[in-house]
C-alpha cells in the first residue's frame, strides 16, 4: 500500500518520540502508559509547529498577491494622471490659438482706421468709436458664449470619462467574479490557486520521477475502460506474456499508479487510475494523482469527450500544462458505422470518414460551447484519432488501414516543453 510522504514524516515522528519518550521513562522508573503519553504530547507540539509553518507560508503568498495588486492599481493611477495632464495640453494649445487668431483681427482693424482717418476726419473718428462699443460688447458676448461651450465640453469629458471607467471597473470586476466562480467549479481555491515549488519537488519523489534531461515523464490518464493500459501497451510493442505487460479488461484494472520505464522512446510512462471512478473535482483529481509534477499528460477518452474529461482539460489550460487527448478504439468504431442499419450500406472508407467528421465536428462543438458560456479557460487541441493496432503496426515500421492520427500522436509526444515550475 502506497503510503504519503507527510504522513510517513509524521509516523516517523512519532514512532521517534514514543521511543524517546519510553527510555526516558523506563530510566527514571515510570509506568509505560506515562512514556507513551509523554510521546504524544512531543508528537502534538511537532504537528502543531509543522501547521504554523504552513500558515506561515500561505500567508506569506497572501501578501505577496496584494502588493502585486497594489502595484497594478498604482500603475493604473499614473495612467490616469498622464491622461488628464495630455488633456490639459490640449487645451493650453487651443487658447493659445483662439489669442493669436484675436491678435491678428485687431492689426487689420488697426488699418482700416488708418486709412478712414486719411480720407475723413470725423468718420475716421465716429467708426471706430462705433466698432470699438460694438466690438468689445461682441467680444463679451463670444468670450462667455466660449466660456459656456467650453465648460459644457469640460463636462461632457469629465463625465463621458467617469462612465468608461465606471463601465472599465465593472467589466472587471464581472470578470473577476467569473474567474473565482470558474476555478470554485473546477475545484480551485481562488485566494490560493497556485502549487508551489516545494509540492512539485515532493510529488516528483513521490512518484519517482526520472530527472535525465533527455527522457518525458508522461501520465497517461482518463476514465475507466478508456483504453489506457491497451494504448501502452502497443506503444511499448509487447505481448500478454512479457514481464512489462500492462494488466488490461473489463473493469478497472488500474487502481494504483503504475511505472513502465520505456528506453526506446526516451520516456517514462506513469498508468494512472481512471477518473471516472472518484467522486472528487478535476482539480482534486489533478492534484491527489500529481499530474503536475509530470512533463506532459495524456487524456485517453473513447467517445465523445465525458464532463470530467472536459474539466481536467482546463485545469491543465489554467496550469498551462501541456496535455495530448486521444481518442482510442478507432478501428472499433469504424466497424460499426459500417454495421449500421442504413441504405446504401457504407463502404469501409465512407464509414472512416463520417467517424472521423463526427470527431472534428465534436471538438468544434465543444469550442463553440466554451466560448458561449465564456468560459475563461478553454483549452486548444486536437483530438488524435488511433487504435491499438495502428499504434502497433506504426511502432513495427508497417502500414496499415487501421492508421489515422498515430504519426501526429508520437510527434506530440517527441516535442519537449518546459515542466510546471521550472
């Protein structure tokens, strides 16, 4: 039986204090009961320090996310001050425009009552008394006319301004409310998303994680009877009677996780338990089996893509963890579509291309769905089509009917991402 490493920690742990304990008594002539009680309180105050620690730490990550909070509404803040400081600019610009335009009416009205006074004393006089009253009610009149068109646009802005940042904090914050909603769904606590590098590190040894540089460490992952164990299987090439043989059947064989070291590609393959059978959210599932610490995953499904499956997908897409989605048991299916009951009967091609178009048009429809409800993490990829014989006949250098995705499959597998927390 499989054993946690912090729960092997602590019965060591105790064990230690038990026995510490148990001497210490034994030699100042204590009962038994007495020692033992005295290991369990050494036990209870080492539990107790281990918990503070770890409050410690997510508190730690708390504060970190609020000064980076900070800092993001600080910057926000000095966008807003650059903004209004280009505005007052603008305006500055403008009224040093409007006083040049006024300089040069008055040098033209300079020289007009020149050229009146010239050939008229009096009208040279009397005109420009006249236009000087009329200019300077008329200026009146246009500088407050100005004075109210010019505090209705300051208005207008200020207000058209207030309500696109009214509207900007709105749209924010519904975005936010749908995010936290959305990771809650998924299992994820929204104050404390993130897997730290110490999980990573302790799940890597707990799954013994090979750490060459040069070899994938893969989860092969999925519901029950999906055809996980049969797909590593022909990938390794082996036979029901080699020693590596991973157990296959009707009902769920995989109930632990299973190592199978495969040198001829460079990988690990880790057989996970299905997902189908625990009632526990996908990222519950994507943490207690420890998909993160492995280099990639693969989601192995044999028809239409299941909720959980679905689910699984985004938490990858939120971890930003590569994942490949397989769907086996193509040449099965294949056979059916030709079983059907219709007329004319399909021919083995006609059935191998509605299956495969049933299978494209699934991934759209699921594309569709996501963007409609606005899911905020929706996964890109490709459901590969294959089956074990096709896995096999690839892997033996052979061609065969049975063949559709299993050139792109092992592609995906060779492309070498960065793991989680590296």
């Amino acid at each position: 039986m499989h054993i946690p490493l912090r729960l092997s920690v602590d019965i060591f742990l105790l064990a230690l204090g038990a026995a510490l304990s148990y001497w210490i008594g034994a030699k100042n002539g204590q009962v038994v009961h007495q020692a033992l009680a005295i290991g369990a309180v050494v036990f209870v105050r080492l539990w107790e320090r281990r918990k503070q620690q770890s409050a410690e730490q997510k508190a730690e990550r708390r504060e970190k996310r609020r000064q980076r909070r900070l800092r993001r509404d600080e910057r926000e803040k000095q966008g807003a001050e650059r903004r209004a400081n280009e505005e007052k600019q603008r305006a500055g610009e403008e009224r040093k425009r409007v006083e040049q335009d006024h300089e040069h009416h008055e040098g033209r009205m300079h020289d007009l009552f020149d050229t009146l006074l010239e050939m008229d004393p009096i009208l040279g006089v009397a005109v420009p008394v006249g236009l000087f009253v009329f200019g300077v009610v008329n200026s009146k009149i246009n500088a407050a006319e100005r004075q109210a068109e010019r505090e209705r646009e300051l208005r207008q802005q200020a207000e058209r301004r207030a309500e696109e940042e009214r509207r900007r904090a709105e749209q924010e914050r519904e975005y936010r409310e749908a995010l936290e909603q959305h990771m809650r769904d998924l299992g994820i606590d929204p104050a404390d998303p993130d897997i730290s590098p110490e999980d990573i590190e302790a799940a890597k040894r707990d799954i013994n994680y090979d750490p060459n540089p040069n070899t994938a460490n893969i989860a092969v992952a999925g519901n029950v009877n999906a055809g996980k164990s049969s797909l590593l299987n022909a990938i390794r090439n082996l036979t029901n009677n080699s020693p590596d043989w991973a157990p296959t059947g009707g009902s769920e064989v995989t109930r632990q996780r299973q190592r199978y070291p495969d040198p001829a590609h460079n990988c690990v393959w880790y057989d996970l338990p299905g997902a189908g059978t625990q009632s526990v959210t996908a990222f519950g599932y994507y943490y207690n089996q420890k998909l993160f610490a492995y280099d990639k995953i693969v989601l192995v499904h044999e028809t239409t893509l299941t909720e959980s499956d679905i689910r699984l997908l985004q938490v990858c897409e939120h971890f930003k963890q590569h994942c490949i989605v397989v769907r086996t048991k193509s040449d099965m299916h294949i056979f059916n579509y030709m079983q059907e009951r219709r007329t004319p009967r399909r021919t083995p091609q006609q059935a191998r291309e509605d299956f495969l178009s049933d299978v494209r048009q699934d991934v759209a429809r699921f594309r569709e769905q996501a963007e409609a409800s606005q899911a905020r993490f929706v996964p890109e990829f490709d459901d590969l089509v294959v089956s074990t014989a096709g896995v096999e006949a690839f892997v033996q250098g052979e061609s065969s009917d049975d063949m559709v995705d299993e050139a792109r499959f092992f592609r995906e597998l060779e492309r070498r991402d960065a793991p989680l927390g590296s």
